[in-house]
C-alpha cells in the first residue's frame, strides 16, 4: 500500500432493499469505482451472494468490504415492526455503520419510513432539530440544473420553526451539493401575496426573512407550485405532505409526457422521420429529465448522511445516488449542515427576545 494514497471516502450500502436486487446495486457500484478512484464501500446483505455479484467485476473486491446480514426489510414492512426486531437486517447493518464511524454516509434503496425511522433512532437528530426532513433534487432551469425541495415526505407536518429549519437545511444542501455561494430560498403557497397561506406559513415567512441576512440567504418570499422547476429560487420549502404529492406528481407527469411523445412519433411513417430528424435533442432532453440521473434524497438533520436511493433504481440510478453521497460526504456536509441548524437556532431566538425599539438594555 502506497504511503501518499489518498483516504477513501467509505459509502455504507444496502444490498438488499431494492426492488431490482443486489445485482442492480453490485453494479451500480461498479459504475461508481470505474469513474472515481477515491471511493470505497461496505456492502451489507447475504454474504456469499454479494461475494459472487462482486467477483464479477475486476478490481471491485478491492475497494469493497461485504458485512453479512440474514434478514431484509420488505417494502411492505411497519417501521415500528423494523424497530423492534431489524436488528439482523442489511438495513440496520447500513446505518450502524455511518453510527460507529466505520463509514462516512449510507445509502439504501428500501424501505422509506423504516430507513428514516431506523436513521433517527440509530444516529439521532441534530441539536436543536425537531423534525428531519427528506430533501431532493428537482430539474430546473437554474445554472446547477436542478433546485432543492424539501421535505419530500419524512413527515407529513411541519409548524413554522420546521420550515425555518428546513430553509437553513435546504440552504447548506444547495451550497455544498449544488456548489450556491448564497442560494436562493422560497416558501411553498397558494399565491405569492403575503395575506395568503395557513397561520403557520404566514409566521414562517416572517421567521425566514428575519434570519436570511445573517443565514447568507437570499429569501424570495412565498413561491407557487410553477415556480418549483423555475430559474426564480434554488431551494423550495414546504411540509412532507404537499413536497410527496408534488413530487409523485411530477414523476407521473413525466412519465405521461414521455409516453405521449413515443406515441406521437410513432404514429405515422412522417414523424416517424421527424423523431429521427430530431433524435440528438431528444437523447438530450432524455438524459436532462432522466429520474435515474436525479436519484437520491437525502435525509437532513440527522448525526450521519443518509441518502434514499429509489426503490426500482437500476444501476444508472444507484451510480448516481452513490456519486451524490460521496460528493456530501467529501463536503463535509453534516458538519456545515450542524452549524447551520445551531446558527439559526440562535439567530431565531434572537430575534424573539429582541425588546422594541427605544427600549433596549445598557
């Protein structure tokens, strides 16, 4: 072993808990050495079958430790029911290894709310955080190519001081995976106008724009459901509720689109020509839109890194979510993200406890 050779960044995997199997995740793995030296992973599932998965691909054995788990979390599986009896689970495995150090951040493709559960027990939630929240990536026509939305569904409630929070998450997200020096922060509504909204959101604005200045933010205020894909801000903050519904929305929509367009393409022999007129431009806006290339939410808030692959992601997919969490991981980002959250938090309080002007202590 070379003297002078760089530390690896470790990514702690769950092999076991996508829909497609540990081969899909083997070989996603794959894609993610062959293009970045620097990387090493801890594979957890049934050992002897990962090992023969592994085998398969020269040099993967090298960067890639496998730890042996019996058991699986099923899609259908209660978190509760994970809590109490996962302890044997590649799940578990994947998140104990982030918790002891072992591994800079996990990856799993399984089951959401047993994930996040089992994440908040097994490395618990940040000082000063009330409620984690699951941020993702959405295309857009910002610079970076996509903009921040969260929370996405770690919880379907949130009050004003969670959505303040979740602005500063969102924040630290968009500057160390995005690469915003001040990013760019909105406030989901059902209009733009200040009057509108639920008390909570109403009092979030205020929060928000209280603390923007000191937060290196830039708030633009209340944003729409059309200002999501939009250049108007970097990072949309919203309650799990409405964040899942827009974004199982939108994946359906883009799945109807898609389907519209080979069905108009292939209607006659004329835009059958046309789609091969058109075929560079169409592989382009593919691969833009391509929810693979985009795959990967990230759990915030928590004491460790924690990235939700999609449950159907093939090996393009997992490549990508393993590339996300090794580029968070290399940021430093929960420790940035830790001081961003105790930041806000005084600044906050802060401004609660300010007396009114002409009436300030010596």
């Amino acid at each position: 072993m070379t003297m002078n050779a760089p530390k690896r960044t470790i990514v702690s995997v769950d092999a076991m808990g996508g829909d497609l199997g540990p081969a899909a995740v083997v070989a996603g793995l794959a894609l993610s050495a062959d293009k970045n030296p620097n990387i090493g992973f801890i594979l957890h599932g049934n050992k002897p079958e990962l090992e023969k998965l592994v085998a398969r691909t020269k040099g993967l054995d090298e960067v890639c430790e496998i730890r042996h788990a019996d058991e699986v979390v099923t899609m259908d599986a209660k978190p509760s029911y994970v809590m109490r009896n996962g302890q044997n689970t590649s799940m578990w495995s994947t998140i104990d290894a982030v918790r002891n150090g072992d591994a800079d951040v996990a990856v799993s493709c399984g089951n959401t709310g047993a994930l996040m559960l089992l994440s908040m027990v097994r490395l618990r939630k940040l000082p000063g955080v009330n409620r984690p929240a699951i941020a993702c990536l959405w295309p857009s026509r910002n610079a970076a190519g996509f903009n921040v939305m969260l929370d996405v569904g770690a919880d379907i409630r949130a009050d004003d001081t969670d959505l303040l929070q979740y602005a500063m998450m969102g924040a630290s997200y968009a500057r160390n995976g995005l690469g915003m020096a001040r990013p760019r922060v909105g406030l989901l509504n059902v209009g733009t106008e200040e009057h509108k909204g639920r008390p909570e959101l109403k009092s979030a604005h205020e929060l928000i724009g209280n603390v923007a200045d000191d937060a290196n933010i830039d708030y633009v205020g209340f944003v729409e459901g059309g200002d999501i894909p939009s250049d108007r801000v970097d990072v949309i903050v919203t309650d799990g509720f409405t964040g899942n519904v827009a974004l199982k929305t939108a994946e359906g929509t883009a799945s109807l689109v898609s389907g519209l367009l080979r069905d108009a393409f292939n209607a006659t022999i004329l835009s059958k020509i046309s789609a091969l007129l058109a075929l560079t431009s169409l592989k382009r806006l593919s691969k833009r839109v391509d929810p693979r290339r985009n795959n990967g939410g990230v759990f915030l808030g928590l004491n460790g890194t924690v990235v939700k692959s999609h449950g159907s992601a093939d090996a393009t997919g997992m490549s990508a979510a393993v590339k996300l969490a090794f580029r968070l991981a290399e940021s430093g980002f929960n420790e940035k993200l830790a001081a961003r959250v105790a930041s806000a938090g005084v600044q906050n309080q802060d401004n609660k406890n300010k007396k009114p002007e002409g009436k300030q202590p010596e």
